[in-house]
C-alpha cells in the first residue's frame, strides 16, 4: 500500500496491480495468523485475563461500519442508533474482534443487506447485526457458537476459515459477563447484550 502511495506517482496501472496484488497476499497472511492468535487464545481461555478501557459504543459501531464497506462486494450495510454516546467498559483488542467476527460473518455467508443497530434497555445495552440472508438452519444456528464449526457447503467452502471465530466471540462476550444469541427470523440476527449499570 506504501508503494502505492509514495511510489507511483505516474499512476501506472501495471505498476498499481502489482502493489495491489503484493497487498492482498500479505492481508491474507496477516488474516491466517490472526485467525491462530485467536484459536490459541480460546485454547486457554481461562488465563485470558482482560485490559478494560472505556469506549463509546456508539462511535466505535459507526467506525467498524465504515471500514467493513471496503468489504461489501455489492452489498449495503447501515447503522442505527438513536444514541448519540454509550459509554462502556470493555477490552478494546478482543472486543472489537468479536464484533467484527459477526460483521464479517453476516457480509461472507449473509444476505445482501446487514443492518447494525444498538439500543439502550433498562440496565443493559444490544447490539444487532441482522441480514437478510435465509440460509442458516435451526439446526446449524444451534451449533455456529461450537469450536471448528462451520455450516456445511456441501464439498466445498466457498469461503476459508477455520471456524473458531463465533466461538470466540462467545468466548469474549461471556467474559465481558455479557450474552450471545442467534434469532432467525426474516434473515440472521446475532444479538450482544452487555450489562450497562
């Protein structure tokens, strides 16, 4: 991205393709070996013990919405809240791979549209990610929070993984005393609670 930036001042496209794709090898990589980092931290759960930082919900939503529009390929993907700040107490390094986990979930094996939303109840806070896909089985939401599950593609996976991210998720979410749930109904929606207050 570097060569692109500062080295390419001709904008040659020959020159543009060749960085890009240098780029996305080395995202790859990068995706692979943080995908071992987490199996490795879910391996010894137990030990993982969490640094808390107060973060505002609201704009860490809005930022984690922004960037996963780079990722979209078609799809649209929106934010909503009527909160204008929501301040929490959480791990800012495994919280926000949890969220992405389920953002990055709802836009490879979802429907076209992914709506986040969060909402303030009595003495806890919701975070939705809802997409309109159908796919996603009673059976197979039963089991996306298990380590190594991943739903069934027939002989193939369209999309690599390693199938440790939601259990993580779950992982992270629990020690942050919170809950994790799947609903099906008009598409996927996985909702967070965490307690506030």
């Amino acid at each position: 991205m570097e060569g692109i930036q500062r080295f390419n001042d001709s904008n040659n496209p020959e020159k543009s393709k060749k960085y890009a794709e240098m780029s996305t090898q080395e995202v790859q990589k990068l995706t692979v070996m943080v995908e071992k980092l987490l199996e490795t931290a879910t391996l010894d759960s137990n030990s993982l013990e969490l640094n808390l930082e107060e973060i505002d919900l609201v704009a860490f939503l809005e930022k984690a919405t922004t960037i996963s529009e780079e990722l979209l390929h078609g799809k649209k993907i929106q934010f909503q809240t009527d909160l204008t700040e929501s301040l929490i107490n959480v791990d800012p390094f495994h919280f926000e791979n949890a969220i992405n986990n389920c953002i990055d979930n709802a836009i490879k094996y979802g429907g076209d549209a992914i709506k986040i939303s969060l909402q303030k109840k009595e003495n806890s806070i919701q975070i939705s990610i809802h997409d309109n896909g159908n796919e996603l089985t009673k059976q197979q939401a039963n089991k996306i929070f298990e380590k190594f599950y991943r739903v069934p593609k027939g002989n193939t996976h369209d999309v690599k993984g390693f199938g440790i991210g939601l259990y993580y998720t779950k992982n992270i979410i629990e020690k942050h005393d919170g809950t994790i749930e799947v609903i099906l109904q008009k598409g996927t929606t996985i909702n967070i609670t965490l307690p506030n207050g």
